[in-house]
C-alpha cells in the first residue's frame, strides 16, 4: 500500500490542546431538564413518538427516524416528558424541535437497554440494532452509522479507516476517548468490521497524540487493527484527506468513500458502538471538549445528550474573562452560537468559549491582490482565488469549472489570505445556492417529467379510443354491409 | 448568557496586505544602499520624489474614483510601486520625469483598471516603459561608479544634484567625466562595432563579471530577493524560473558562440536581472497565479529579456519582457488550472 501518511497542502495550526487534556475525562452532572433536539445534527430531523405527560427511562425511544440519513432518539433521562416544542438549538437554523424530560433523578435504565451478543448475530440485524440505538457519526456530521456502514457492505468495501485524527485546534474528545478508553474503539471497530464486512481497520491518528497511539497499540490484540500514525496537517480528520492520507487513494469527484472500497467512521462513534454491545446503552452521550481561555476549568466532559451547554460550563468553572464567541466545534469550522441555552446534540464535539485573545481581528477586506497563498493551502486542489472571481462575477459555469462543490469549507484558505477576504463563508452560501438551485433544476425536471408521462398517457389513451371507435364504426359498418 | 456571532474561520494568520508590502521595501534596502554607495545620493532624491508623487496620484485616483483613501494609502503597495520605479530608473534622472514615471504608474498603470488587485500591468513597469520610450537619453544616463573613474562620492553628488534640478544639460564639462555606458551598452555597441568578446571584456565598463555597478546592485537584489523568499513573502517558482529562463539560453548560445554571445554570469548580474526576478516578475497581481503557471511566466520573462539585449533596439529588456507576459498571463492561468482532489488527470 502506497501510504504517505499525509496529503498535499492544509496548515500547521497552534493546537490548544494541552488545557483541556490534563484532567481526564469527567463525568458531567445530568441535567435537572434534558431537551432533546429532534435534530441530533445530521439535518434530518426525527419525528417524536411520545406524548407530553408520559414517563420515560433511560435509553426509551423517544422519536423515530422519518429519514433515510436520520436517526431515531432515546431518552438520555428518567422522568417524565413535560413539552415537546421548537427551542434554541446548535444547529444552523438556529432553533429547532426539543423533546423537554424533567429528570427524576431516579436513574432508571428501560430494560429495552440489553447487551448484544453481536458476534453470533448476522451483519444486518447488528446494523439494524446500531441504526435503533440512534448512533451517528460523532466526528460532527452526525450522519447515521449504520447507513454508512451498510453503504459498506453493499459495495463489499475491504478497509474500514477509523478517524482518529482530530485536526482542529482545541478539540480534543477523541483524544481523550483513545488514552483513556482505547479498548472500547477497538471493540467499536471489531463490531463495525462485522457489520460492514470490510476485511481488516486501520485507525489513524496524528503524530502529535503519542500517548492515544501508545494506548491503542496496548490494547489491540486483533491482528486486523493497525495503528497508523500520520502527519499533523489541518485538516487531516476531513474525511477525502484523512483517507488519501493513510491509504493514497483518492475518492473520485462526487463519489463516496465506498466505491472505492474504503470506510471511514469517527473513532467516538466506534466506542458508542462498543458500549452499545456491552450495555445495550443507545446514542444518550458524548465526550465533548469544553474550553477556551473564557472558561475556568477547560476539561472533556461525558455528558448526557440534551444538557443545556450552559451547564456544562459551569461543570468546568463557569465563565472567566468575558468571553466574547461560543464555538460549536473548534476555532477553523465551528458555529458561533447566539446563546449558551442551547443543549448538547451528538453533532457538538466541543464547546470553546472563546475570549478576545483566542480570536483573530479580521479588519477591513482588501481587494484580492491574486498572491496565491489560498491556492497553496488549500487541501481540495482548487484555487480559491479563481473561485472568489468567479464567485464576484456571478458566472455559474465558471464556478463549477473551477470546483465549488468540491469544496470542503476547512477554512484554510480564509486562515491565510493577506486581504482578509471572508472566501470560506462566501463559498458555503454559493454552495448552498447552487445545491437549492440543482434540487430546483431536479424537481423541475421531476415535473416535467411527470407532466410528459401524463400528456403521453392522455394521448395514448386518446388515441385507444380514436382506435376503439374506428373500429367499431367499420365492424358495424362491415355488420350492415354483410 | 449571548454572545456575538460570526463565521468561520474564527482565526487566521498574521499576514495582511500592509505587512506584506512592508517586507518588499524591507527587501529593498541592500539594492538603495549599493546604489548610495557606488553611483551617489541619486536614489535617495529618486525616492523622495517618486514616493510622494505616487502617494498624492493615489490619494486624488480614489478620491476620483468615490473611494474611501484611508485604507488604501496605508496598504503600502503604492510606496512599493514608486519604490521601485526609483530603484529603476537611472540615479542622474531630472525629478520632473521621475514624477512623470510615477504618475503614469499610479494613474495609467493601476487606477484605469480598477485599483489594487484589478491592474493587469506591472504599474512600476509600465512608468518605466513609458519613460524609456519617451526619454531614451535621459533614461540611459548611469553615473560611472566609483572606483572606475575619477569621480569621488562629493563630485557624484554634485552631479546628481545638478542633474536632477536641471537636467542633463546642467551638468556641464562634468557629465562626459562622470557618466558612461552601463556594460549592457558597451556590449551592444561593441558588438555592432565587429569587436571580439575579449576586446569588449577588456574596455572600461567591464570591472570583474559586469561592471562593479550592475554586478553589486544585482548581488544586493538578490540578498533581498533571498530575505523575501526566507519571509515566503514570494514563493521560488518566479524568481527561480525567471533567472533559468535567462541562464539557459544565454549559456548555451555562448557555449556554440562564445565571440558573439557574453556568457550567463554576465546576463545574470547585468542591468535589471535580479531586481526583475526577485521584485518585479514576483508583483501577484499581474503575474500567473498558479505555481505550473509562474514558472512559465517567469521563464518567459527570462527569456524575452535575454532576447531583447541580445537582438532587440534597447540595452535591457526587463520592463518590456514584464509587460509582454503580464499580457499572457490570463492565459497561462486558464491553461495552467491545477488538479481538484478526486478530479481526473488532465
């Protein structure tokens, strides 16, 4: 295997890293009230299946998926159901529908909640199992688990890559997940092979985090797991690079990592796995990073999905010098979030209260003076600096020529322009425009389509009939006749 | 708790225009000390007048043009287009055509396309080009440097000072005595005059490889040209491609010809090659963005700068090569699009 161990272009990043690292991972206090977004981040959001009033344990089904890339919800709380309403949330809308549980505090886990005996159990009931557990892609995209994995099968992929690599600045979850329960990605990842069928794992992790490398290796006794340590380059966890990275390969424009043969999960969800064989607990937690120099005791936390983020700064000392931004994620591709009272979703990797000294003052955007450091860094190939010209001139063809859906928003480009040009955030609305405007193209096409089926059926029935009375004209014609 | 919102990334580098800008003058300083110190305080008069002249042409452009002046005065691009402009041209040069030059850079190079980031033009280059065009005598004046004449540092600056109230005329019974062909000059005239190579070699304008003015500007250039590169103010591609575009054919051409054609190291430390290579060629705004497509740019700028001393009607040919492929380079850039990840070799 070709591996290089790192992919062209990206940006060497202060990490802050260390801050959050040094206490282990905590336990989070439950929240006294759970709101349990509908949308755990995968934008499909499930459709509640309980009533307000009606008690609920911990691990009940809460909601079901109504989308093939959505996933169904579990109480992360026993109590009782006290609202079903739109509140504030990390998505990108902003606001969405929470399932509100007044917790008990009685800890009551649904007896639903059993281990599995996965080993003895064929891949797709395994699948079935992970996909009603609620488990989705805790790396950020919170894409359903079990659809990718058996995307997998159905393309008899060999090599499942788990994602380990943890590239932006002050997340540090998985990196904690891998020192300190390495056993639990290693069993997540034996589960995923035989649920996906892929032959052998590579779990791939940046050169920078010696002890999660030290810890996997002591844990591994499969000899299909192989630790690859690969270069520390933001952004080395996006998943085309990642896997380029470890493998040489590239996945082809608009193409999936499967048809290549290759799969790639988030170390985190392979432990959600884990645990969900050894305990039946569905997708209720997370190990999410809570830092930034705007809160007291920067740490990663295993908290209750559904606890509002507020209280989750409190359990690291509650604010400190007026932090100015709230960042859903890390400082290169994170949300800045409006308010503090929205609750953690599978999707939040890491909350950074970010004071004035951890963010950059962007002043005033130059014209483009075409220096082609964006070009130089940017981890797709494109040249960014084209694209922005396009982009200004409003020439679609142009845009698409030069690669806008192949755009993965990392950021670099912005992270480096000396004109201060906000590319990252002008490229996401052209994409989201040109992906409304290509959905409007298809559903156009849908109609007429349809329009054509039903003039072509109109017409062909028109013409039967046409035929059918010819016919019996002639046949009465032919019966006077004769 | 609120907070305030805004979009990622919610970091980046320290790099910005104004910075980078300051760099390029920074690199400038060994060239206008060589200058100071070989061919008198010329540079230093050629400065104070361009520097300012381009700022006010700056400031009335965006005034014209409804523009707020504030950030763009403090970018410094348009001090490193008059920067360079005075490195450029000859130190005895009158200030009303110094102004000139830098006029026409700041107004007809930049401002009628638009303004930083939109010129297609070098602007110092094309100041240049219109004044070697207009003012052929004026702008081939170079004072003999020191230690291959007569002259010392005081009767330089007399010179100087005349020369730049005057104009050449005012320099009197000096200005034969103080001034002289440039070794680029000398070549091209000695050659047209059926000299041997070794003749010309031997006269006055050659001391060691090119003369001890064009050499040691050149040298100086090219410690600047390595403090920007060391700074990844530019990238090598240009530069590197610039000097092989040159080097190459000029070697070779001496290799099969040595008594028509002067060797590489003479085109290397002569006239404009390092200041070009390093400082002017490397101007982004007007060059090939794409790393395939700087190294063609700057071959090609090599290339037709050799061409133009060589067989062309003027001494050097920097100016007139930036400009040629400042005009191919939309196209180098539509033929030079690099691979998208996951796309198909071209």
């Amino acid at each position: 295997m070709a591996a290089r161990n790192r992919f062209p272009a990206g940006l060497e990043l202060p990490p802050h890293k260390a801050l959050a690292l040094q206490h282990g991972i905590q336990p989070a206090p439950e929240p006294a009230r759970a709101f349990v977004a509908m949308d755990q981040g995968s934008g499909h959001a499930a459709t509640p299946a309980i009533a307000v009033g009606e008690r609920v344990r911990i691990g009940t089904r809460i909601a079901r998926a109504t989308h093939a890339n959505g996933t169904p919800v579990s109480s992360p709380v026993a109590g009782t159901v006290v609202s079903i309403e739109e509140h504030e949330t990390a998505s990108p809308a902003g606001r969405g529908l929470c399932i509100v549980v007044d917790n008990d505090g009685s800890g009551v886990v649904d007896p639903a909640c059993e281990p599995l005996c996965w080993e003895s159990m064929p891949p797709y009931e395994v699948l079935a199992r992970i996909q009603d557990a609620g488990i989705a892609g805790l790396g950020g995209a919170a894409f359903p688990a079990a659809a990718k994995l058996g995307a997998g099968r159905a393309h008899e992929v060999t090599h499942l890559v788990l994602n380990g690599a943890e590239c932006e600045p002050w997340i540090c979850c998985d990196e904690a997940l891998m020192r300190e329960r390495a056993a639990d990605v290693l069993l997540g990842a034996r589960v995923m092979l035989h649920a996906s069928g892929a032959s052998h794992c590579t779990i791939a992790v940046e050169d920078d985090k010696p002890e999660a490398i030290a810890a996997l290796r002591a844990a591994a006794t499969d000899p299909r797991m192989q630790i690859t340590a690969i270069g520390t380059v933001y952004p080395a966890g996006a998943e085309r690079q990642l896997l380029h990275a470890v493998t040489g390969m590239e996945i082809p424009h608009r193409e999936h990592p499967p048809t290549v043969g290759l799969l790639c999960q988030n170390v985190g969800t392979a432990a959600a796995v884990a645990r969900l064989v050894t305990t039946g607990e569905p997708a209720i937690r997370r190990i999410v990073t809570v830092t930034g120099s705007g809160v007291g005791r920067p740490a990663n936390l295993d908290a209750r999905i559904g606890t509002p983020l507020a209280e989750l700064a409190v359990a690291c000392g509650g604010y400190q010098r007026d932090p100015r931004r709230l960042i859903a994620g890390g400082t290169m591709t994170g949300r800045a979030l409006e308010t503090d009272e929205v609750p953690l979703t599978l999707a939040v990797m890491c909350v950074v209260a970010a004071t004035a000294a951890d963010l950059a003052v962007r002043g005033a955007e130059m014209p483009c003076i075409r220096c082609g450091d964006c070009a130089r860094v940017c981890p797709a190939g494109l040249l960014p600096q084209q694209l922005h010209r396009a982009l200004l001139a409003g020439d679609e063809p142009l845009l698409e020529r030069h690669g806008l859906v192949d755009c993965i928003e990392c950021g670099c480009c912005d992270y480096v322009c000396p004109s201060r040009i906000p590319l990252t955030a002008r490229f996401q609305r052209a994409r989201a425009a040109s992906s409304l405007r290509h959905e409007e193209r298809l559903r156009a096409a849908h109609l007429r389509a349809r329009f054509e089926r039903h003039e072509r059926r109109m017409a062909e029935a028109a013409e039967a009939e046409r035929r059918a009375f010819e016919d019996a004209r002639r046949r009465a014609r032919s019966e006077r006749g004769g | 708790m609120r907070f305030e919102t805004s979009a990622a990334p919610h970091v980046i580098a320290g790099f910005s225009v104004p910075r980078v800008m300051f760099q390029v003058l920074l690199g400038l300083l060994p060239v206008v000390a060589v200058q100071l110190t070989l061919l008198g305080p010329g540079v230093l008069l050629q400065l104070l007048v361009a520097g300012p002249v381009a700022l006010l042409c700056e400031a009335l452009a965006l005034r014209a043009r409804g523009r707020d002046a504030g950030p763009f005065l403090r970018d410094g691009s348009v001090l490193v287009t008059a920067a360079l402009l005075a490195v450029s041209v000859p130190p005895l040069l009158p200030w009303w055509l110094t102004a000139l030059g830098a006029a026409v850079a700041v107004l007809l190079g930049k401002h009628v396309y638009g303004g930083l980031g939109y010129n297609p033009f070098n602007p110092a280059m094309v100041g240049y080009a219109v004044l070697l065009v207009s003012f052929p005598l004026e702008m081939t004046q170079w004072p003999t440097p020191l230690g291959q004449s007569q002259s010392d540092w005081t009767d330089l600056a007399h010179l100087a000072w005349q020369s730049f109230l005057s104009g050449p005329a005012a320099g009197g019974p000096d200005w034969d005595a103080y001034t002289g062909a440039t070794a680029l000059d000398a070549l091209r005239t000695g050659l047209g005059q059926r000299y041997t190579m070794e003749e010309i070699f031997a006269g006055p304008a050659f001391a060691s490889i090119s003369g001890s003015g064009a050499q040691w500007i050149n040298v100086a250039a090219l410690l600047g040209g390595l403090y920007l590169l060391a700074r990844r103010i530019i990238s090598w591609h240009i530069p590197v491609a610039v000097l092989a575009g040159m080097a190459i054919p000029s070697a070779l051409m001496h290799l099969v010809d040595p008594g028509a054609h002067a060797p590489a190291t003479f085109h290397l430390l002569s006239g404009a090659t390092m200041l070009g290579a390093f400082f002017i060629a490397t101007d982004p705004v007007s060059a090939a963005t794409s790393d395939h497509g700087r190294l063609v740019y700057g071959a090609g700028i090599g290339l037709i700068t050799w061409l133009i001393r060589v067989w062309g009607g003027y001494p050097d040919g920097m100016a007139f090569a930036v400009l040629l492929m400042n005009l191919a380079a939309p196209l180098l850039d539509r033929y030079t699009v690099s691979r998208i990840h996951g796309h198909p070799r071209r």
